[in-house]
C-alpha cells in the first residue's frame, strides 16, 4: 500500500499528461506531492526526509518548468534526485560512517558489517545510473516514451532492484 502512496503524484502525473499535457500533468504532480506532504505531517506530525525532498525539487524544477513552459527541467527532476539519493549513500557511509541503508533495513535483517558497505556502494551506483538512464530517455526519445518509462521503466527498474538486493540480503544474512 505504501508503494502506491509514493507513487500517486507519478500516477496522477501520468495520468494528467496523457489527457492534458506536461505542464498540467506537472502542476498537478507538485500539488499531489504538497498534499502528501501536508497529510504525512498531519497524521503522523513528522514528514519523511524524503518525501521532503521530492516535495522541494518538484517544487522547484517543477516550478520552473511551468514558469518557462520548457519540459526539460521535470524531466531533469528524476535524474536529480537519484543522484543526491547516490552521493548521499555515499558521503554518510564514508564521512560519517552511517550507512543509510543499514540504517533502512538493519533491524529488519542481520548480515556482516561487509555486506551493508557492498549494499550500499551498489545502491549508490544503481541510483547514479538510473540517473543517466533518465536522462537518455529523456533526451533521446519522444516526450511521451519519457512519459511512460517514468512511470513504468523506472518502477520495473526499481522493482528489480529492490528483489535483487532482498534475494542477495537472504544469501548473506546470519539468520
């Protein structure tokens, strides 16, 4: 369920663009990510750094998208964030020895201190690419073919990744 939380400002996104077009769809997505964000606070009087994140950079790049009617900012949105989401996991786990994904998913399974620095090394690579991929889509296809592989390109991606990782945390781990 929680999934299809995060994803509704994409869906609706999706959905807006496909009867409307980008700059509605992307109006629509900054509002449907404000809301989320007000909803989160109100219900549980915290907001989820994430969501707090997403909510500024669709905001923002949103924003200018619509501002200079020029799609080329929300399709940088992704990219974007996947690479902060990137340096992130890689400048806590070097600088200040936290690992975001141990952090994540730590008392939920137990491996060797090894194995969180492999996880999240590869996430942050995996993030860094997805970035790229984003923008290679974005840059080299049809706004509509962007369109769909945001919704279900990078989903499936995502998906992949995440059984992936779940099926190599299963191998590893000590219980």
């Amino acid at each position: 369920m929680k999934i299809l939380y995060d994803l509704l400002p994409v869906i609706l996104f999706f959905i807006t663009f496909k009867m409307y077009d980008i700059f509605i769809a992307t109006g629509v997505a900054i509002i449907a990510t404000l809301i989320q964000i007000v909803f989160t606070y109100s219900k549980n009087k915290k907001v989820d750094k994430m969501l707090l994140f997403n909510g500024i950079i669709i905001t923002l790049l949103g924003g200018l998208t619509i501002l200079f009617k020029d799609e080329t900012f929300i399709i940088w949105k992704p990219s974007v964030i996947y690479w902060l989401l990137s340096v992130s996991l890689l400048i806590s786990d070097s600088f200040f020895d936290k690992n975001l994904i141990k952090l994540a998913m730590g008392s939920q399974i137990k491996v060797q201190e090894k194995y969180w620095k492999k996880i999240n090394l590869f996430t942050s690579i995996f993030f860094l690419g997805l970035g790229f991929i984003n923008l290679y889509v974005g840059y080299n296809f049809d706004l509509d073919t962007w369109v769909n592989f945001k919704l279900f390109g990078i989903t499936a991606l995502l998906l992949i990744y995440i059984l992936t990782i779940s099926l190599y945390l299963t191998k590893v781990s000590k219980d």
